[in-house]
C-alpha cells in the first residue's frame, strides 16, 4: 500500500547576496504569513524566526538561499521557508542547538530561539553546507482559501525584494515589537480577571462545601437518633409482645380451663397478630443495628446440608396451603462454607417465607450450587407464584416498600431490604428475577469463604455473551487503559478514534454502553451525544463521559443526557469495572 502523494506548493525562492537580502527575507516571511492567514503573533514568530537563521547562513557562508514552501503533507498544513547555503558545517550540532556552544564566535546563538519560536524545526548540516527548515501550521482550511492571485502576490513580493530599506525594516521591527508587548498586556489583563473570578469561585465552594459538610453531620445525627430510637422501642416493645405471645399459648393449652370454639378463635387471632407485629420489630431492630454498625459477622463452618435441614423444621408451620410443595434440592459434593450461619438462615427464610406467600398451587424450590470461577456458593429459591413486573423489582429491596397485588397481606417491606444489607455485610450480594404469572427466582451469592472478595461478574446478553462497550476517544493510550480494564471484567470492546466513526459503530452494533471523550476531530462529544439524543434508537444507550477538561456550567448542561461523567485522572479498575457492571445491568433490564 502506498502513501498519498505530498502536495507540496513552491511559492518562490529569493538568493541572500548582500545585508539588505537577509533585510528583506524578514519583511518578506511576515508579509507572506500574513496572505497565508496567520494571526499576527505567528506572523512575527515566523519572520523572527527566518530572519536568525538566514543572518546566520549569510554570515558564515557569505550567501544562502531561501526557499518560501507550503507544505501541504497530512495532518497539518504548513508555511515552511528553506534556508540553504554552501558553508563549511557546523560542528557539535546538538551541543550548538542545545545552547550549550555557538558554532563561530558570536555566531550561532540565533539557532536556540529560532528553534522555540516555531511549530517544526529541522536542520541538516555537513561539511559542504547547511539546511535548515523553519514551518508555522497553517489554520485549517488555508489551502482552500489561497487563491492563484494569492501566490502570485508572495511570488511577486519575492522576486522584488531589491534595495530593503533598514531603517524601514527596522521601524516594522519595532512596531511588530510593541504589538506583541500590547497583546502580552491584554493576556496579562485577562489572565488577572480570569484569576480574580476563579478566587471567588473557589471561596464559593469553600462555602458551600462548609455547607454540605454542615448538612452531611446534622443527617448523621438524625441517622444516629433514628437508629437509637428504633433500638429502644423495638427493645421495649419485645417484652410485652413476648408476653401476649406466652399468655395466648396459656389460653390454648387450657392451662387455666377449657375454651369454647369461638374463645379458641380469638385468642388465635391475638396470636397471629401478636407474631406478626413481633416480627416487624425484629426486622427493624435488626435494620437499626445493621445502620449504626453495631452487627457483627460470626463467621463458623457449616455445610450447606445443615442449613437445609433447619429450614426444613422451622418453616414447616408455614406450609398452611395444600396445593404448595416446598421441596430442597440436593447438594452433593458442595464446598464447606465459612460464613455467619444464622444470617444465611435469616436471608433464606424470608425468600422462602416470601415465595409461600405469594404462591397459590405449584412449588418452591430451595436449591445451592457452587460457583467455583467466582468461589461463590448461590442459594436459589423459585416459586411458581404470580411473580413481580420487571419494573418493580428495584423496588422491593427499598425499606418501606411493597408491591400491590391480591395476595398482599400487610407487612413493613423491611424482610427484603434487611436481606441485603445482610448479604453486603457478609461480603455477598442478592438478586432477584421475575415474570408476572411466571412465578419468581432469589438468589443469595455468598463467597466459600468469609472475608473473600468476589470476583466481577459479567452480564450476558441473550446470545450468551457478555455484552459490549464502545470506547470512543482520539487519544489511543487512553482506549488502551479502558479496553483492558473492560476486557478483564469479561466484556467485549470495540474502539472509535472519533465521533464520526463511533456514530457508525453504535448504528451498528449496539452497544451496552459507551465512553465517550469530549475532545475529538471531526465530531466532539457534545455533537454525539446530540445525534444520539435525536434517534429514538439509540438514545437509550447509556453513555459515560470521560474527560479531562474542566467543564462549565454550560458545558455541564450540554452533558445532562449523559449517564455519568467521570474525570480520566480519577480513572480506578474497581472503580471503572463497577461503573460498567452497573450501567449495563441497568441498560439490559430497561431493553429487556
């Protein structure tokens, strides 16, 4: 394959014979930047430039040439000037150029600045002659705007630089000087401004984080009270509930004498009631400790047949409905678990309490399995009851929160929420799925072993395969630290160096999420979240902005489609891998 040709413009080469030609080299190189449409400061960095370097060249070799080239090689156009000559070489090139030694006394020291005042510098020297090349870019769309009678004119100011004035270079060279000291004055001017207005800023968001913190310490403290409170009440409120329960069990053993059929009634009702509001104060009590942190984790070994047979007997007193079976599966050659045996007791009762509450005629089924990529242990309990609508099932695992339907019976909505936190607290999680009609399926993932760490998981789309990310970001290290960090959580990843290409990508493929940059050629990211904004296709994709500027208000606005922004110097593999976990897992549950 080969490259495409350079397009490569000569406008014109002027030979430096005398004082006056190295004169006029500079008054031309500024005048021929100023056709080409560059702004006045890179008009006077280019022709400062040029006129060192040829001094340099008509000094030590007595003549020289000077090319006048637009060079228009990919990906930056520029106005380059050739300075040539016949001399003898300039010896240590890089101890010269470096500033460190001059190549002839008082001589050479113009090789250093000229180097600093534009964009490309290359120099080529050997015995027999010196070259160096001296290029400014162009703004872009340059090419485009030269006319012919543009390169007419710099060739005709070329080839008419006879006779230069100095006293007139000179005036040219001042006035260049004192717009340039103008223009240093205003940035001076505005960066003072811009610094005034960023202290102030900054005093705001001392105050206002002052504020929060304020306001994070006050709910701290209702959250302190809250959850003493509930300890307290739910203490004092145990013992006369435990004694109506006692009193009840009295009355129906007959202790005290016989009961007619209609005093049994009552007093089973009292029971009933009298556990029911028990069990509310121990979902809270529990829900209080585990806020204030005062619940501790008590590791033992177990195996998973033990806490099978336990639930077993407990909650046979629950299996009031006939037409329900609730069956256990085996669990054959499973690992021995370290984990707080009464808590995973705890969590699997209220699944199973749960799916026999909710399940007419059909089963449940209590099964575990072991996980050994992950080195989980997964406890599952399926019902064949009326299930959940996918919309709701974020919602059962709020405090406070039920789902209505026909079967519903009252209840705090703590069981579910309480069955998290205790799984977090065992360094576990839960997770549910559901179909209206279908009947519902929990699940407690726990690790083998306490204080184990589990390993990510990744969502799997229908196809069986974990879903993609799309990386979109003109800088190609940063694509490389993202794919990596994406690929090792199981996802798959494509790549986009541009916002044109990552619009193709997504009309595409679809993917489960993108990272998009803000900075990139051709589109930023403010037009593609624009362009995905107007599809209703793909405007659902969650996209996660990933940048380095520091954005504005306004530029903060533009971004409100975004699902997350997150700054590349905060970029972390835990961090990164949750982030993508989570949104994925968002974004499937909606599509699905």
């Amino acid at each position: 394959m080969t490259s495409a040709p350079i397009k490569h413009i000569s406008l014109g080469t002027m030979h430096l014979v005398s004082a006056e030609d190295v004169v006029a080299a500079r008054l031309h190189a500024r005048k021929a930047a100023e056709i080409l449409g560059l702004d006045r400061q890179s008009q006077t960095r280019m022709a400062t430039a040029v006129s060192e370097i040829t001094r340099n060249a008509f000094t030590y070799a007595g003549k020289a040439r000077a090319e006048f080239v637009i060079d228009g090689n990919a990906p930056a156009h520029t106005f380059m000037v050739v300075v040539s000559d016949d001399g003898p070489g300039i010896d240590d090139l890089h101890d010269v150029l470096e500033g460190r030694k001059v190549f002839a006394p008082g001589r050479g020291k113009g090789l250093p600045s000229a180097r600093r005042l534009v964009d490309q510098f290359d120099i080529q020297s050997a015995p027999g002659g010196t070259m160096v090349r001296l290029a400014q870019r162009l703004p872009q769309g340059a090419l485009l705007r030269l006319t012919r009678e543009a390169q007419q004119a710099i060739a005709q100011l070329l080839s008419s630089h006879a006779g230069a004035d100095p006293i007139t270079a000179l005036q040219d060279q001042n006035r260049e000087i004192i717009e340039s000291l103008n223009d240093l004055q205003d940035r001076q001017a505005e960066t003072a401004r811009l610094n005034l207005e960023l202290e102030e800023t900054n005093r705001g968001v001392v105050a206002l984080y002052s504020e929060l913190e304020e306001k994070a310490e006050q709910l701290r403290g209702v959250s302190d009270t809250k959850s003493r409170f509930l300890s307290h009440m739910s203490h004092e409120f145990r013992t006369p509930l435990n004694s109506i329960l006692a009193l009840a069990r009295l009355l129906v053993d007959r202790v005290d004498g016989d009961l007619n059929a209609e005093q049994e009634r009552q007093v089973q009702y009292i029971r009933k009631s009298a556990q029911s509001l028990l069990d509310m104060v121990n979902d809270l009590l529990d829900l209080a400790k585990v806020e204030a942190g005062k619940v501790d984790v008590k590791p033992v070994e177990f195996s998973v047949d033990s806490i099978f047979a336990s639930l077993r007997g407990t909650l046979r007193p629950l299996l009031t409905n006939p037409a329900v079976d609730l069956l256990f599966g085996h669990t054959p050659q499973l690992p021995l678990m370290l984990a707080d045996e009464q808590k995973v007791i705890q969590i699997l009762r209220n699944f199973i309490a749960n799916a026999l509450k909710f399940t007419e005629q059909g089963h449940v089924l209590v099964e575990a399995r072991h996980d050994p990529a992950r080195q989980t242990i997964v406890f599952s309990v399926s019902d064949s009851g009326i299930g959940i609508a996918p919309q709701d099932i974020a919602r059962i695992f709020e405090e406070f929160s039920q789902v209505d339907g026909r079967l519903q019976q009252g209840g705090t909505g703590l069981g579910l929420p309480l069955a998290r936190r205790l799984a977090l607290l065992m360094g576990g999680e839960v997770r549910a799925t559901s179909l209206p009609g279908q009947g519902s399926t929990f699940e407690l993932i726990l690790p083998v072993r306490f204080g184990q760490v589990l390993s990510p998981q990744p969502d799997k789309g229908e196809d069986g395969r974990t879903g993609h990310v799309l990386v979109v970001d003109d800088e190609e290290a940063f694509r490389y630290v993202l794919r990596h960090i994406a690929q090792d959580a199981g996802y798959e990843v494509q790549e986009a160096p541009d916002g044109l290409s990552a619009l193709q990508s997504v009309a595409e493929h679809r993917p489960a999420m993108i990272f998009l940059d803000l900075a990139m050629p051709q589109l930023d990211g403010f037009g593609v979240l624009e362009r995905l904004a107007k599809s209703p296709e793909l405007a659902n994709i969650p996209v996660v902005v990933c940048t380095s500027q520091l954005l504005s208000i306004e530029q903060k606005r533009l971004l409100a489609g975004a699902h997350a922004i997150v700054l590349k110097q905060d970029v972390s593999r835990d961090g990164l891998t949750a982030l993508i976990q989570s949104v994925t897992r968002d974004h499937q549950a909606r599509s699905g």
